[in-house]
C-alpha cells in the first residue's frame, strides 16, 4: 500500500510501542502488519525507533521485532539499508565488496589447484601452470581495473537502477520469478558478448585493445578480468546493462536477483578460464554449456570460440575451435565432395544412358526403313 506523511506518522507512533501494548485494541495489528509489509528498508528502522550511531546488529534486532515474516537474509539486507542511511551508498559498498570478494574468492581454488600437482592431470594445457610472478602482475592489472574502471560504474549503478524501477524493498521476490529472470539475462549476455568477443578480434581493435587479454596462452581463473580497461568496460555492458534494459520493460525486478545473475556470471568467467576441466566440470552434463574446455582452446589457437556461457553460437556460425572442430568440418568437406562427387557420377551416368537410348532409336529407326 502507498502511505503519505500521515500514514508514516501513525507507523512512527504505532512501532514505538510493542504489539502487546495494543493487544486489546481491536485492528491495531493487523494495521501494524500491513503497514510494514512492502516497505523501503531504511522505513523499517527509522531513527526515532533505534537511536543515532546504533549499531547494524541493533537494527537487524529492532526489524527483527517488528516484521518476524522476513527470513535472515531479508532482515541483513533490510538492516544494512537502514544503519548506512544513503542508498546510493548502500548499494555502492555491498556491490563492489561483493565483486571482490567472489572474484578472487572464487579464483583461490584455481590457485591452489595450480599449486598441487595433483590436479595437473585435469589440467587441460598441462605444460603452461602459471607462476606467482605472473598471478602476480595479474593481480596488480586486475585490482587497477577493478578501482579505476569498475568502481565509477558501480557508483552510477543504484541512480540508473531506480530510475529503472529497480527495487531495493523488502522481501524479495520468488526464487522462481529470479531464476527465470538470470536464465534471460545468461541467453542474452552471451549473444552480446560473442559479438563483441569476435569483433575485437578483427585485426586493428585486436592489436590495440584485445591482445593484452590473449598474453596468457593458458588462461588461469585470475586472468578472467585481465583485459583493456575498454574492453572490461564494453563487455560488462552485456552484465550490468542488459538487466536494467529488461527492467524497463519488466518492473518486477529486483537488485537482489542483479547480484546473483553477477555473482553467477563471475563464477562462470573465472571457471573458463581456470584451465581445468574435470569429469564434473558442467559442460559433461549439459552439452550445449560452454565452460574451460571450450574456452581455454580460443587462448591456444587464439580464435574461434568467441561466446562466453554457451555454445550454440559458435556451431550456428561455424567459429568452433579445437580438434573436435575441426575434425567435424572435415567430415562436412568430406561429406560434400563425396555428395558432390557422387552427383557428378549420376549425371554422367544419366548423360550416358541418354545417349545410348538416343543410338538405339536411330538403329531402330534404320532397321524400320530398310526392311
């Protein structure tokens, strides 16, 4: 429901008592519950309820007592809103901490497994392991990036996804209504990102701007961002621009499903580049995914392979690379000079019996006038 000042005065003056204070006036509740169902997160905690300088854990507790309906990652996401106090703010921090922290958090393993000889035998360019002066300078290149190109974006990122209609309210929506909304964005970003991918590897933008993300033959997960700081940026338009596109047209969107369709995405360009592919790895169970196998050969041949997420592009479009790739055009050429070649035999072959039908009736036609 949508409350004007009056309204908020009596949530002010009704949430500053407990609910047993009112227990025997008849609808107080139920008023309570409604009025605190839908909200902004920082309405659930305002200052006349929990005193200034309080700490996150005191509005976590307060929002807690006044709407136990949220689950704990509502009540964390409604509290962190409420004790920042800005918005822009809010959503600025969480957003890039979280980008770190699944970044390089999610290319520690690959670290470790690069480290252990163990796991070179799933290694799929086993003669090229990274070493820490290289992981190194990586580091170094990607954090710059991450400050000087990310940063700014993500700042801009809470004004643009308001205006939008992004919401930041709790609770949040069904994880169905996020599911469907992340498989769109996935489809979507890839079809983006193999376009973009491709033309970078016309032979100018390819020189000036793509080949500092091709330094490494084998790719390893921290080398997923190591790019131009122009291609970071025009290749995280299909990431973050593409949801706030489809929230123009769907409104039904929230910045809770923004941070899992990126935090999934970022697992995904760190797992195809980490250069292992095990018996589990996901493109063995889902054929069309793309994964390490699929991208580590476009770091080796140094093309083909353009799409991030799925394969479908690349076979379309006939820009596969590797073995498999190859050995199936082959086969197609094969295929099509044998169908070729098998054509020309049936015309000749034709041409042939037409012309000895065509001698027999001249030798008829001969017998027929002498006799």
């Amino acid at each position: 429901m949508q409350r004007g000042d009056g309204l908020d005065s009596v949530l002010l003056c009704l949430t500053a008592h407990s609910p047993a204070d009112f227990a025997g006036v008849p609808g107080v509740l139920a008023i309570l519950a409604d009025l605190k169902l839908g909200t902004r997160p920082a309405e659930l905690s305002n200052s006349t309820f929990v005193p200034d300088g309080a700490t996150y854990w005191a509005h976590y507790d307060h929002i807690s007592e006044i709407n136990g309906s949220f689950n704990i990652f509502e009540k964390m996401w409604a509290a962190w809103y409420a004790w920042i106090a800005n918005d822009v703010l809010a959503t600025g921090i969480m957003s890039f901490v979280m980008h770190e922290l699944v970044y390089f958090g999610r290319s520690l393993p690959w670290m470790i497994c690069d480290a252990i000889p163990y796991f070179q035998k799933w290694k799929i360019q086993d003669q090229k392991i990274p070493n820490a002066a290289q992981q190194w300078r990586c580091i170094k290149s990607v954090l710059f990036t991450h400050c000087v190109i990310e940063l700014p974006q993500i700042w801009l990122f809470h004004p643009l996804a308001k205006a939008a209609g992004m919401s930041t309210d709790v609770p949040f929506p069904a994880w169905t209504t996020m599911a469907f909304q992340i498989a769109i964005f996935f489809v979507l970003e890839d079809a983006w990102h193999y376009w973009l991918h491709r033309l970078f590897h016309w032979g100018p933008l390819y020189k000036s701007i793509h080949k500092i993300h091709h330094e490494h033959s084998a790719p390893f997960g921290l080398a997923a961002e190591y790019a131009h700081p122009l291609e970071v940026l025009t290749l995280g338009i299909g990431t973050v621009f593409i949801p706030i596109g489809y929230c123009w047209f769907v409104p039904d969107f929230h910045v809770m499903t923004m941070y899992i369709w990126i935090c999934l995405r970022l697992f995904q360009a760190i797992d195809a580049h980490s250069g292992y592919d095990f018996p589990w790895s996901l493109h063995h169970f889902i054929p069309f995914w793309a994964g390490a196998s699929h991208h580590d050969v476009h770091h080796e041949k140094f093309i083909g392979n353009y799409a991030s997420s799925f394969r479908w592009w690349d076979y379309m479009l006939d820009t596969e690379a590797g073995p498999e790739a190859q050995q199936r055009r082959r086969d197609k050429k094969r295929a099509e000079r044998d169908a070729k070649a098998l054509a020309e035999q049936q015309r000749l072959s034709m041409e042939s019996m037409g012309k000895d039908a065509a001698v027999m009736g001249s030798q008829i036609a001969v017998e027929k006038k002498t006799s």
